[in-house]
C-alpha cells in the first residue's frame, strides 16, 4: 500500500512540476507581447512624426528652389541628410521588434531613432531661419 501512495505522490508532484513551467512560460510570452505591443505604439508614432516632418520638408524644398541661394541649398541638403538618417533609424527600430530582439536593444534603438527624428526637426528649423 506504501508504494501506490509513494507513486501516486510522485505522478501529482510531477503533474504540479509541469503545470508550473507551463504557467511561467505562458506568462513570459504575455509579457514580451506587451512590451512590443508598447514598442510598436511608439514606432507608430515615429512613423507618423516622421511623415509630418517630411511635408514640412516638401514645403521647404520649393521655397530653397525659388530662393536659388546656394547657401541655403546646402543647408537643405544636409537638413534633408538628417531626415533620411531618421527614417533609416526607425526602420531599424522597427526591424528590432519584427525580429523579437531583447527590450533593451529595442529601446535603444526606438531611443536613437527619436534623437535623429529631433536632429531633423533642428536642421529643418535652421533652413527655415535662414529665409
């Protein structure tokens, strides 16, 4: 009797071992789905900061052509530079997220993509003063 007691402890210990891990996994993955779900929300916004910045640039752009001042076409040019850095950073950020990286790289990278995207808008108000 001792040892169908034994081994019916054993079955249920074994049976609680594994519903454990289940359970611990289970909210690990709920938990890095949210952290990039938050990831995503702000590379949304990235995206659309970015498009908005990219009109201001288009608008820019004709008032530098009309100008025909070669100082200010420079200083347009290397603006423009700052905005394509940008976008290439919050493609980057982006790819982090797609490719599950750690939240630490993908903060780092939503990070540096928001400085470029600020460097954009500081070229952009600099080509602007110069009108």
């Amino acid at each position: 009797m001792s040892i169908s007691v034994l081994g019916i402890l054993m079955i249920v210990a074994t049976i609680a071992i594994f519903a454990y891990i289940g359970i611990s996994s289970l909210s690990s993955t709920i938990s890095s789905d949210v952290d990039s779900g938050s990831a995503y929300d702000k590379i949304a916004s990235l995206n659309s900061d970015y498009s908005t910045l990219s009109g201001q640039y288009d608008k820019t752009k004709t008032q530098v052509d009309s100008s025909g001042n070669a100082n200010i076409t420079a200083e347009y040019n290397d603006a423009n530079l700052q905005l394509v850095k940008a976008k290439n950073a919050i493609n980057d950020a982006q790819s982090a997220v797609s490719a599950g990286k750690s939240s630490d790289e993908i903060n780092s990278r939503i990070s540096t993509a928001e400085s470029q995207l600020q460097t954009a808008k500081e070229s952009l108000s600099k080509v602007n003063a110069m009108f």
